[in-house]
C-alpha cells in the first residue's frame, strides 16, 4: 500500500511538471519560427533544437525533487516548500507568455528575476527536508540564471 501511495506522488509530481512544460510549450512554439528567429541574439545562444531536452530534464528533476520532499513529511509538514514550488512552477509559465506570446522581453526579464529568486527559495526550502530534492533543483536554478541573462541580452540587443 505504501509503494502504491509513493508510486501515485511520483507520477502527480511528474504529470504536474510536465503540465507546467506543455502549457509553456504551447504558448512558446507558435513564435519561435517567426518572431524569435528574427530577434537578434548574443552569439553564445544555444541552438533552438537544445531547449527541448534540456527542459525535459530539468523538469524531470523538478518532478523528482517536489516529490521527495512531499514524500519525506507529506504535504501539511512542508506546506510552505510545495508552495514555493508550485509558486514558481507558475512563474515559469509566465515568463514563457510574457516572453513568446506578447514579444515583451523587457517585462520577461524583469519576470524571470523573480522567477530565479523563487527558484533559489524553493531551493533552500527543499534542501533541509531532502538533501536530494535539493541538489536536484540546482541545475534548474543554474538554467534559468542562463535563461535571464540571455533574456537580458536579447532585450538589450533588440531595444
């Protein structure tokens, strides 16, 4: 019965992320063939074809990390960590629409700042129920610090 309960957590934690990366996905893809090619770009941007496995992994990680540590103390016991999570999960997805869907990057950038400080407390909040859930949020935290300041230049050089 226990592994059955864990089993169920994994896969709500992974379905949740995943949610999270289809809905960015959905508000990302129609822009990328038109308005985001035509952007100009810092020469240290990663090919487009790099985004979608790397995200695949950070939101696997993501996945694995929340429900670590909902599965360490449940939901009530770290209420406040889930939330954070959650809280930046939506971030995410924000900045995906504010970034592709209205062609703000300014406003992106300022989005995405948030969205790494959130990313940083969800971090620290993980890190004492798991030592695991934590260190698997940092490749995440570290992309999307590689994220803000491409962002950030993407602004700059298309002011």
């Amino acid at each position: 019965m226990i592994m059955l309960r864990q089993a169920v957590g994994l896969g709500v934690s992974v379905v949740i992320c995943f949610g999270a990366a289809g809905l960015g996905s959905l508000l990302t893809k129609p822009s990328i063939s038109g308005w985001y090619c035509a952007l100009r770009k810092p020469s240290w941007t990663p090919p487009n074809w790099l985004f979608g496995p790397v995200w695949s992994a950070l939101y696997l990680g993501m996945a694995i990390a929340a429900w670590l540590v909902w599965r360490r103390t449940g939901v009530t016991a770290t209420k406040f960590a889930l939330t954070l999570f959650v809280l930046q999960l939506v971030l995410n997805v924000g900045w995906s629409a504010i970034f592709f869907t209205l062609h703000m990057p300014r406003f992106a950038f300022a989005e995405i700042v948030l969205l790494w400080l959130l990313i940083l407390a969800t971090t620290a909040s993980f890190g004492p129920v798991s030592q695991a859930a934590g260190w698997l949020m940092v490749p995440y935290l570290s992309w999307v610090g590689f994220a803000a300041a491409l962002n950030c230049a993407i602004w700059r050089l298309n002011a």
